[in-house]
C-alpha cells in the first residue's frame, strides 16, 4: 500500500502565529518523509498516527519553533476534526461510505478519548 502523509501547514499557536514557518521550510518535512519511506526510525506512535520523533526534523536556523507545540497531539482538536470528517463522509457518501472506513475513524476516536 501506499504511504500517506497528513501536513497541516497552517496551524496556529495561542498567539495566532504560524507555528510553521512555511514556504522554503517545508523541504525539511519533505525531507523526513522521504527518510521514512526510505524506513529510517524517525518516528513514535501517537493516537493519530506516525509523528516525527524529536531532533528528526533539520530546524537549524528557524527561530521560535516551539516543537511540543508543534507536534503535540490535541485532543479535543483531533475530536472536532473527526466530527467533522464523518459529516463530510456521510454527506458525500450516504450509505456507499464503506464500513471498514467507518470503522478505522472510530478506532482513532476511540484512541483519542482515552488521552488524559
């Protein structure tokens, strides 16, 4: 199967700040997904899926990148993202959305719930 990645180049801090900075920059998150289809061990297991682990990402030279921050798992973020995407899903699909897709969104709700 396919190796599928998710980037949310546009999330912001308490500040409304970017917490990426963007533009040129993204040839470093490029990069480590090229090292991790290459199956270098660059990253940990979080409720949402495979994230970069700590120092895997070159950010040498980028000022004020709070990396907690940036790769945090949100709960209640990851929660109303999923509302979301299942009344997207139903809406667009109706009764051909497939089960096992169903299914695999309630596995990651689930996952996410149990979050403290």
């Amino acid at each position: 199967l396919p190796k599928i990645f998710h980037v949310n180049w546009f999330r912001l801090d308490k500040n409304k700040k970017f917490l990426w900075p963007g533009y040129g920059d993204n040839i470093r998150v490029l990069d480590w997904i090229l090292r991790r289809i290459n199956d270098e061990d660059i990253a940990v297991k979080t409720p949402v899926g495979l994230l970069p682990k700590k120092g895997s990402i070159n950010v040498d030279g980028l000022k004020e990148i709070d990396w907690d921050e940036l790769m945090g798992v949100s709960k209640d973020y990851w929660l109303a993202d999923i509302q979301e995407t299942k009344k997207w899903l139903v809406g667009q699909l109706g009764e051909d959305l497939p089960n096992e897709l169903i299914r695999i969104i309630e596995e990651q709700e689930q996952r996410l719930s149990e979050i403290n």
